[in-house]
C-alpha cells in the first residue's frame, strides 16, 4: 500500500503542477483498515460540509478565487490480513487562499463492492451510479445563510401580527433543497445492448489498482478542465 501512496502522491504533484513531495499522502493504518488523506507545504485545513479536510490548490477562479482538491481513500483489512478497495473520492472547494472557509462544491466518489449495510455484498446507495459526481453547493449556501455578523446591541424585533403569512422566498427554498444526496454517475452508457457486468451500466467496480489510478488521473485532468470554464457573472 505505501508504494500506491507514492504513486498518487507523484500523479496529484505533477497533475497540480506542484514541485515533488509538496502534496504527500498521509495515511493512517488502523486494525480494520487503512484511510488516506493529504498534507504537505502545499496543504491547507478546511472546513467540509461534515468535519474539516485537507485541500491542495487546483487552479485559480475569477475573483481572486482558487479551487481546491481533497482527496481520501479507504481501504478495508479484511480476515486474511489482505487490504480490499473500499472508497475513493475527489472533493472540491472554492475559497481565498489562507482563509479556512472554502465551501465545497461538488464530489467525485467510487465505492467499492463492500458489504455495506450487513446485507450481503453489494453497491453503496441502492441504484445510485458507480463512480458517481454529487453537488454540494447547495448544502454549502444552505449552512452559511445565517451566517450573520456579531450584533452587540440586537434590536428588538417588533411582531406585527397583521403581517400575512408568505412563502419563503424562492431562492431560500432552492438552497434548502438537499441535492447533495443525489448521485449523478460519472459512467453510464446505458446506450449499450449487451448485458452489463453487475446487471446495469451505470454499476461499475475497479477490478485493479490500476483502473483506480486511471480513473484518479483522468477525473483530476477533466475537473480541472472544466473548472477553467467559470467566469465571473455581471
């Protein structure tokens, strides 16, 4: 497993254009498994929409802006003292460099075949897409919308109890809406006529640590692709 680190930490330096070692892979071996994350002179902590992360800079935005990368793999130890593809995944974030508040936009995610709920071997999330991308921005504006500066005197509110009832605004009820927990696959040629390895195209598992690093190595190429497409609206 250490020799997959160094590989990754090689394709992510080079991919981000970062000279050797300034991103390393910092993983933590435990009695069940091993679970992987980033550090390095490259690195900055940072809040995620469930506990904080480690981000690496992936290309500047318009605004003063960057993207950031965080990357994680786990892998299961099972019975045989063998290490068994659990998960990986791809998070990206925007935010101001050195400030800690870099919102997470979207993910990239490929579980494994894993016995997930006790059921028997099998796919994560019922049907969903495997790799799958999820959209995180919502739940991101979603969090920070009563994010309001410190008032040392509040006001008293008034009750006007004339007041009609109204709808919330549309745009509070399109952040609130929980897309993050939709699964968008990443590969589905549903297109095909033959029958697919696990009953429907969009299942995929890798078969090697090679088609992991095949997919790593394409997923940050594309997403920094197409990240260069933002601007800045008017």
């Amino acid at each position: 497993m250490d020799q997959r680190w160094g590989r990754i930490e090689a394709l992510l330096n080079t991919c981000l254009e970062r000279p050797k070692r300034a991103i390393r892979v910092e993983a933590d071996y435990q009695v069940n498994g091993v679970w992987t994350g980033l550090s390095g002179e490259a690195i900055e902590r940072v809040e995620r929409n469930r506990g904080t992360a480690s981000v690496a800079q992936l290309l500047p935005l318009p605004g003063d802006l960057f993207a950031w990368l965080g990357y994680q793999e786990i892998w299961d130890l099972d019975s045989g003292r063998n290490f068994a593809f659990r998960q990986a995944g791809l998070t990206v974030h925007v935010g101001e460099l050195s400030d800690p508040v870099k919102p997470q936009l979207f993910r990239l995610e490929w579980p494994g075949l894993r016995d997930w709920d006790r059921s028997g071997i099998g796919f994560q999330s019922r049907g969903a897409g495997h790799p799958h991308w999820q959209i995180d921005v919502l739940e991101s504006l979603h969090a920070r919308r009563d994010s309001t500066p410190f008032d040392p005197e509040p006001k008293e509110d008034v009750e006007d109890f004339d007041a009609e009832i109204t709808t919330r605004p549309l745009l509070d009820r399109i952040r609130a809406l929980t897309i993050e927990k939709m699964h968008f696959a990443s590969v589905a040629p549903w297109w095909l006529s033959n029958t697919a390895e696990f009953g429907q195209h969009h299942f995929n598992a890798p078969h090697s640590q090679e088609d992991l690093m095949r997919w790593l190595t394409s997923a940050v190429v594309y997403i920094k692709q197409e990240l260069s497409r933002c601007t800045m609206r008017r």
